[in-house]
C-alpha cells in the first residue's frame, strides 16, 4: 500500500479502537483487545507509513487492526464513524482520512463523560500523565 493509504486505514483502525473502548455498550470483554491494538498502532503506524517495506511492522499493523475490529465488532462504534461516512461521500475522502479529522474534535467532547477512559488510551498511547 502506498503511504497515504496506510495512513488512512491505520487511522481508521486507530478510530475503531477508541470508538469500542470508550463505548457504552462495550462489555469489559472489549477493552484489551482495544488497548492493545491502540498501543500497537501507536507504536507501529508511522514506521509503516514511511517504510512500507518493512513486513514486520505491516504485520504488526495488520494485528493491531484485527484486534481493533475485534473490539467494535463487540462494542459498537460512535460519533466520528457515523459522521465520517457521510463526510466522506460528499466530498470523495478516504473513510480513514475523515476519521482522522473527526478524532480529536468528537473524542474532546467523550472525555467529559469518561475521562478515565481517556487517561488509559493517553498511557497506551506512551503519554506520561501527570499526578
């Protein structure tokens, strides 16, 4: 895949993960599978997208997405997918380029309801959170 492709379907991946975690119809059933695919796309997506070559970063990429669709297959997803779609079939972007622009501005809004969500994904992410 050319890098802009892995980009956008390892956002769309990316968007499955916290979508399902931060669910309010996951079962706890669902949050290692999309703890762990948020850690392995955090750690893996950018060497994939500037070294596609590389098959043991794919691999791991190609898991953290199994795991990601694991976890909305059993939780559901949320706002940014539901708007993604329609943003983009008006303007012909690739579905994981919309959820990419949606993340952060629908995720800003959830962290109000769930925070300590948030706080798990921010350290699955590598984030140090303050005391």
């Amino acid at each position: 895949m050319p890098p802009a492709l892995t980009a956008a379907t390892g956002m769309d991946a990316l968007t499955h993960a916290v979508e399902a975690y931060v669910s309010t119809m996951a079962p706890p059933t669902t949050d290692a599978a999309a703890i762990k695919a948020i850690e392995l796309i955090s750690k893996y997506l950018r060497e994939a997208v500037a070294h596609g070559e590389d098959i043991s970063t794919r691999d791991m990429m190609a898991h953290a997405e199994y795991l990601a669709g694991i976890a909305f297959n059993n939780a559901s997803l949320g706002y940014v997918h539901s708007m993604a779609h329609q943003l983009g079939g008006y303007y012909n972007l690739p579905h994981g380029v919309c959820n990419a622009i949606l993340l952060p501005y629908v995720e800003t809004y959830n962290k109000q309801v769930v925070p300590e969500r948030f706080a798990d994904i921010a350290k699955a992410m590598g984030k140090k959170l303050r005391d």
